[in-house]
C-alpha cells in the first residue's frame, strides 16, 4: 500500500514538473514572440523613416528662377559719301516730299560723318515660378541729327527735347509657360510674329527671319523697314504642335495697333480697331531648312470722310536653309492698303499694293573669328501705280508711306568677332530711289541714291 502511494505520488509529483517546465516553456515562447514582434517593429520604423525621407529627397529642384539683367547696342561711325539730290544740300534742308523717310540717312547731307548709337536695349528677365515668367525691356533707338551744325531739332520717343538720348519701354509682360502642353500665353507689350519674336527656352518661336539674318545690327528686315509692326500691346498664344522636338509651331496675337503708344483720341484706328496677327512655322531637313508664313490683318476706321474707311493686310513668306558653312535666306511680301493713297490728279482716294524681296547670304571665312554677309532688297510701294498721274499717301495708313518711289537696297561687309558677343563690322549702306511718275508729270525726281562707307560696332552682355 505504501509502496503504490509512494509510486502514485512521484506520478503525481512528475506530472506537476512537467506541466510547469511546459507553462514556462510556453511563457518563454510567447515572451520571445512578443520581443520578436517589438524588436521587428522597431526595425521597420526606421525603414519607414527612411522611405519617408527618400520621397521627400525625389522633390524637383532642379528649377532655378532666372533673374537676369541683359542688354546690347550697336551704331556706326558713318561717312555719307553721296547724298539723295532731292535734298538741298547747301541748306541741308529736304525737299518737298521727301522720299525714303524710313531709311536711316534720309535727309543727312553730303560728307557727313558721326558716331552714331542706333540702337541701346536694357532688360530684365524674372522668373516669377516655374509657370510664369516677366519680362521688361527699355529700348533707345535714337535719330540723328541731320539739319547742317545741328540746326534742325528732332524730336521722338528716343530724343529728348535738348537733344540727348533717352529711353522708352518697348517691351513689358507676363508669360504663362504651358497653358497647355506645349503653348504659352503673354499677355502685355512683346514683339510680334512678324520677324521678331526670339525666346530661347519658351514655346515661341525662335527661327524667324531677323533672328535668322542675325546681322540686325546692319539693317532691319526688309518687312521691318517699311513698317510692319515689330512689337504691339495685346494678347499672343505661341505654341508647338510637337512640343517634345519643337519643329513646327504657330503664333496667334491680337493687338492695338498703336506698338509703345498710348491710345489717342485723335487716331482714327486706336481703342476702337484691333490688329491680328497670324503665323506659322516649320523645321526641316535636320532643321537646316526654315519656313515662316505670315499674315496681319487691321481695319483703321476713316481718316476723313472723303476718304472712307481703311485697312491694310500683309502676307509674307520667308524660307532659309542654314548651315556651318554657308546660309541663305529669302524674304518676300505684298501688302493690301485699302483706300492708302489719293490720286492727286483725279482727287480719289484708291487703293494700293506693296511687295517687296530681300534676299541675303552669309557664311564664316574663319569660324568664330570673322565672317561676310550681304543683302539685296527690291522694294515697290504701289504695285498698281500709274506714271502718268500724281499720288499722294492718305492719312491714317502709315506715317513714312509714299506711294511715288522704288527702292533698292544693297548691303555687304565683314564681320570681325575678336570674342563672344562682340562684333565689329565694317560695312557698305546704299539705297537708291527711282520716281514712279512719268517724265514731265509735275513734281518728278530724277533718280538717286544715298551710298554711306561705316564702321558697325554691336555688343552683347548679360546674356
């Protein structure tokens, strides 16, 4: 009996051992589960930092805001070697109906020789976020004096009244990159599709006949010349229909018609007419072959009421094919002016048709060092005119219009480059004028010209 009460005890005793090393068995389990789960949450904590972190280290910051001072001038120094005989060089006072007034030496004298700024630019660029980008430019393009010892007083927007140079602003606002994928919308007073337009690094377009001619600091294009409007106060969408290779884009602007002016009520046309602006543009060839075709449109209202309403309409071409080693370039337009000049004879207002070709070529003799451009314009200011009658420009149409002269102009020269963005180019200027009217019609000017020899500087900074 003992003996089974001893063996059942140490069962019992056995049994209890073993459930307890079980129970601590387990708690240890559970315990070390337990650890596991804090210590793999401890571990995943900073993994989570980490990604945390690393979204935070992918943000964009690459974009940094331009903020750029820039500018550029360019003049001469200018022999006039022949002068137009319609004017009357003893006094150095033109003559009655002036021809040329929109070329630069109309009306110097014979001999004259000057330094001479054409043209002074002071910009500043602001990027004001990533979308939006400010732009504010002064210009001065002053006149010279041309009365003989400085005796007739010239007055503009580049001149003040004693004289001395001053500044105007001819360009001033606000661009939206990417109104949608690929077009821009500005908003101000900016440079219009007509030959101008030329910013680097926006959806506009940068292949436009006067960038493309790169020598403006020799002349103008021949559309900017006879006064197509180069900027304007409005509303533009510039735009590419492939925005990732930008080789075929648009421009569509509307405008005042009055370019740096202010609105006057004096002017038939501004605050009640606006002006359009049409262009488009491609790239080919490995884009060594530009194509532009461009169109404006403006209704000016009645100068008069004899004359009855005006408007006047551009179309113009421009094709290039650009290379290292030689460039070549053509221009050409015709231009409606409805009701843009009076028949003196008849005493009728008609209308008129202006066409004009340029043609240029430039290429590097030693590259980056010095290079030749030269140019040939063929300008008729009324294709319809007829010799045997008198006409005069109506007012209202353009204030350096004359209807009565062709023009022919022939530039050529170097162009010397001893660093980046600094040019010196000696250079011929010649334009000659030829008097539509037949002879013995009253008022007609034999045929002349005016040949001046410069010296062109032209320098860039800040860019």
């Amino acid at each position: 009996m003992e003996r089974k009460f001893t063996k059942l005890t140490g069962s019992i005793l056995m049994l209890s051992l073993l459930a307890v090393g079980f129970n601590a068995n387990a708690q240890t389990s559970f315990a070390s589960g337990v650890k596991l789960k804090k210590e793999t949450t401890k571990q995943e904590s900073p993994a989570a930092t980490e990604t945390k972190a690393a979204a935070k280290a992918q943000e964009d910051t690459s974009w940094k805001p331009q903020r750029r001072v820039w500018g550029y001038a360019f003049g001469d120094f200018y022999y006039n070697a022949h002068a137009d005989q319609n004017l009357v060089e003893a006094t150095g006072v033109p003559a009655a109906g002036s021809r040329g007034p929109e070329q630069n030496y109309n009306s110097v004298p014979k001999y004259r020789n000057a330094f001479q700024f054409r043209r002074i630019y002071l910009g500043y660029d602001y990027e004001i976020t990533k979308k939006f980008k400010a732009e504010l430019l002064l210009a001065s393009e002053p006149s010279a004096n041309t009365g003989v010892n400085g005796a007739t007083a010239i007055q503009n927007s580049d001149n003040l009244v004693d004289g001395k140079m001053s500044f105007y602003i001819k360009n001033i606002n606000i661009r939206y990159r990417d109104l949608w994928n690929g077009t821009d919308l500005v908003v101000g007073e900016m440079a219009t599709p007509g030959f101008a337009v030329n910013e680097p690094g926006t959806n506009g377009p940068t292949s436009l006949s006067e960038t493309t001619w790169g020598y403006r600091f020799i002349e103008k294009t021949v559309s900017d010349v006879h006064k197509t409007n180069s900027y304007d106060i409005g509303a533009a969408l510039q735009g590419t229909f492939d925005p990732k290779t930008k080789n075929f884009g648009y421009v569509l602007m509307v405008g005042n018609n009055t370019q740096a002016s202010l609105l006057s009520a004096t002017s038939a046309n501004t605050g009640f007419y606006k002006i359009f602006y049409g262009d488009i543009w491609g790239k080919f060839l490995d884009k060594h072959l530009l194509v532009d075709i461009y169109a404006d449109y403006v209704r000016t209202g009645s100068a008069t009421a004899t004359i009855g309403g005006q408007s006047h309409n551009m179309l113009k071409g421009f094709v290039a094919y650009t290379s290292s080693k030689l460039s070549v370039g053509v221009e050409a337009y015709t231009q409606k002016l409805s009701n843009g000049v009076t028949n003196t004879t008849l005493a009728t207002p008609q209308d008129a048709t202006a066409q004009a070709l340029s043609v240029w070529v430039k290429g590097p003799i030693v590259k980056d060092k010095l290079s030749f451009f030269a140019r040939y314009d063929g300008y008729n200011p009324d294709n319809d005119y007829i010799g045997t009658d008198a006409y005069s420009a109506t007012p209202g149409i353009f204030s350096s219009y004359t209807p009565v002269y062709k023009e022919k102009f022939i530039t050529g020269g170097l162009d010397i480059t001893p660093a980046k963005n600094v040019h010196f180019a000696p250079n011929v200027w010649y334009v000659s004028y030829k008097d539509q009217r037949n002879s013995g019609v009253a008022g007609r000017i034999a045929d002349d010209h005016n040949l001046v020899y410069r010296m062109t500087f032209y320098y860039v900074f800040g860019k």
